[in-house]
C-alpha cells in the first residue's frame, strides 16, 4: 500500500508541476532546455503514446528500450522479438533530434506500406500532443512527411521527418539524410539497393540503425553476422521476447506442464 502511495503522490506531483509549467511562461524556456538535453526525460514527462493496451501513456521506457538506450551508437543493429518498442524508441529518438536541432532530416524506411503508414501516425500523434511552448510550427503535414518551419518561439528550425516505405527501391536518393531508421530490415524484397542509396545520402555526424526480426539468410542476416564478429561499423543489440517480462509466467516449484 505504501508503494502505491508513493507513486501516486510522485505522479500527482509531476502532473501539477507540468500544469504550472504550462501556464507560467516564464518557467517554459527552461524546461524547453532540459527537454533539448535529455531525451529520456523529454519522453517520460511529454511524449505521448497509444500503448499494447490500446491505452495513452507517456513514453516511459521499457526494459528493452533502457537497455539500448544506455548501450546505443551512432552505428546500430537491432535483432529483436516482436512487441518490445524497438520502432517506438527510434521514433521517439529521431523525432526528438528533428524538433530540437536545426536543418535535420530523419527517415524511417518501413518494409510495407500499412506498416509506413502505422509508423507515420505514431510521429504526428508525438506532434499533436505536444503542449504548444515545445510544439514547432509546421510547414508541411502530407505525404508521409512532417517539415517543421520554426520553433515553438519563432526561431528558424527547418527540419523534416519523413516515413518511407522499401518498396520505393530509390527513396532515400538523392537527399542529406542526418538520422536513418531502417525498419524491419530482413523483410525488406532489396536490401541492399535501398541501403545502399540510403547510405550514401548519410551527412557526416549522421545515425543509423538497421532493425529486425529474424527472416532467413538474407544481407539482415550478413549485416548481424558480421558486426557479432566486430566486423564493420555496426554495433549489435539482441533483444529476446524473454526480456519482455510480460510474456513470461512464473512456474511454481513442482508444477508439471
């Protein structure tokens, strides 16, 4: 009871402090700074998601993602289960990098479109749920894209967020790309021909991350190979269904199956 105590007041407290910040503008530009700063605390106390309960919480890292989080590079390779928000973080990550750093361009390349499509909503349901004082100003909301003009107090931002789908075999081409989420990358139908023209509009200081599922012997599977080997840019990250504590049961000792 006492632990359910605590978090209630905790919460309560952090609910009455954001309504403050809200209404105080005196008070915004510095919580805008520590939102600049750290993204995990940006997460937890602004972004907005729809949850596997089909429920809205606030982005409060799971298991897998705190992992990541604390061991991610510039060079990431994801082999993963299902479900456990590895989509969800990069989403997250990206976007806080385009609204909070000028002249960015981030892009997720997604391997079907109602999957680019799920993706893109989730990015403008970051958006649309932001207070205006952290809010940017839009210049452009269509076509799988998010062009952010200005900052929430009017400086040039000049940023754009854009959702792909593999498909497209030439997406990619012929823009600067400073942040590259490759989504479910083993189910891609030419892997090698997107990555490479992604790559190559890659800006010096850009991220990448290439992210999967396991599907056969493929370059998902060449590219893992290789960076478990240390071989190459790439840094792995491994992330079974059983860190996901969900889908786990207890057996009691004895008990037969």
């Amino acid at each position: 009871m006492t632990n359910k105590l605590i978090t209630f007041e905790s919460t309560k407290n952090i609910e009455e402090e954001k309504d403050r910040i809200i209404s105080a503008p005196e008070l915004q530009e510095a919580e805008r700074r520590k939102c600049r700063d750290d993204f995990e605390y940006f997460c937890r106390r602004w972004l907005w998601i729809v949850n596997k309960q089909r429920r809205i919480q606030l982005l409060r890292f799971n298991r897998a993602q705190q992992l990541y989080h604390s061991g991610r590079t510039r060079f990431d390779i994801i082999l993963k289960a299902r479900k456990l928000g590895m989509t969800t973080y990069k989403c997250a990550e990206f976007f806080h990098d385009t609204i909070f750093r000028p002249n960015t361009t981030s892009t997720i390349i997604a391997h079907n479109l109602d999957t680019t499509i799920e993706i893109f909503e989730k990015i403008k349901y970051f958006w649309e749920n932001l207070p205006k004082f952290l809010q940017p100003k839009l210049k452009r909301n269509n076509q799988r894209a998010l062009e952010f003009l200005k900052t929430p107090d009017g400086e040039p931002l000049n940023s754009k967020y854009t959702v792909g789908t593999a498909g497209n075999y030439r997406f990619g081409r012929g823009k600067d790309i400073d942040n590259l989420h490759m989504s479910e990358y083993a189910f891609y139908a030419k892997p090698e021909k997107i990555k490479l023209g992604a790559m190559q509009a890659l800006r010096d200081g850009g991220r990448v991350c290439i992210e999967s599922t396991a599907n056969g012997f493929n370059d998902f599977q060449r590219e893992w190979r290789d960076a478990s080997d240390g071989l190459g840019r790439f840094t792995p990250h491994f992330f079974p269904w059983t860190i996901d504590r969900s889908l786990c049961e207890e057996i009691s000792m004895g008990e037969q199956f």
